[in-house]
C-alpha cells in the first residue's frame, strides 16, 4: 500500500483564516523589516527555523522568514523574501519582491486596508496590494 501526502489539503489548511500582502519594493529585507517594525511599533525577527528551501535545476535557494507574533492574540506575521538568487518563491508573483503573511487569527478588512495605507507611505515602498488565495498557484512554497 503507497501512502500520498496530500499537499492541496495541507495548503488549505494552512491557508485558512490567512490574509497575504504583496509588496514591491526595491530594498533589502533587514531594511524592511526595520521600516515596518517602526511604523507598526512589531518586532519582525528572522526565523531560521522556518526558511523556505527550494531545490531548482540542481541548485538550492533560500528564502528567509520574518516573524512577529502580536502579544495577546494569536495572529503571527510573516514575510517572506520573494526573490533569491534570480529565483522566485511564488513565480507567478515575480514582481513581488515580498509577502507578508498574517495567519492565526482573521485580520478585518478595515485593518488590512489602513496597513496598506500606512505601509505605501514608506519609503522605498513602489506597491503594497493584497493577494487572494485563489491566485497563488505555488502555494506550498510558503509552507514551513
């Protein structure tokens, strides 16, 4: 008897209750987080634990992870590098030089809307929209 993972249920479940940002700006992730950690008073720490490897064409990419979970509650952030190396975490978002990944507790509309607001007035800061699950189509790149 052969046992499969199912992946398309794992991504679902992880997905549930997500809200995920895409942020395009030309700059280093140390310096965007800094920015965010500023203006939202976070503290995005990287997370080695949680790096995203990707094996392509017999060569191994890395994409950290940043973490910030909110004290009392239970909504945890993420954001995830996009591009290493010339080489895309979500080749579908190429233009996306990071996501930002808030998971474990649901995020209002009206609170989305206000961070995207705050996060474009940031400098270095060209884009900040937010993705919807249905047009991930490598979604379990951004599972760890």
């Amino acid at each position: 008897m052969k046992l499969r993972l199912d992946s398309d249920w794992m991504a679902e479940d992880f997905f549930e209750d997500t809200r995920l940002l895409g942020i395009v700006a030309p700059i280093k992730h140390y310096q965007l987080c800094w920015l965010l950690n500023q203006l939202f008073r976070f503290n995005f720490r990287m997370n080695n634990d949680i790096e995203i490897q990707l094996t392509k064409k017999q060569r191994r990419y890395f994409f950290p992870v940043y973490q910030f979970a909110e004290p009392n509650s239970s909504l945890i952030h993420y954001l995830y590098n996009n591009q290493h190396d010339g080489e895309y975490l979500l080749p579908e978002f190429k233009q996306l030089d990071f996501l930002w990944l808030m998971k474990g507790d649901q995020v209002a509309d009206e609170i989305i809307n206000d961070m995207i607001t705050s996060i474009r007035t940031l400098n270095g800061i060209q884009m900040v929209s937010e993705l919807t699950n249905e047009k991930i189509k490598n979604k379990g790149h951004l599972i760890f």
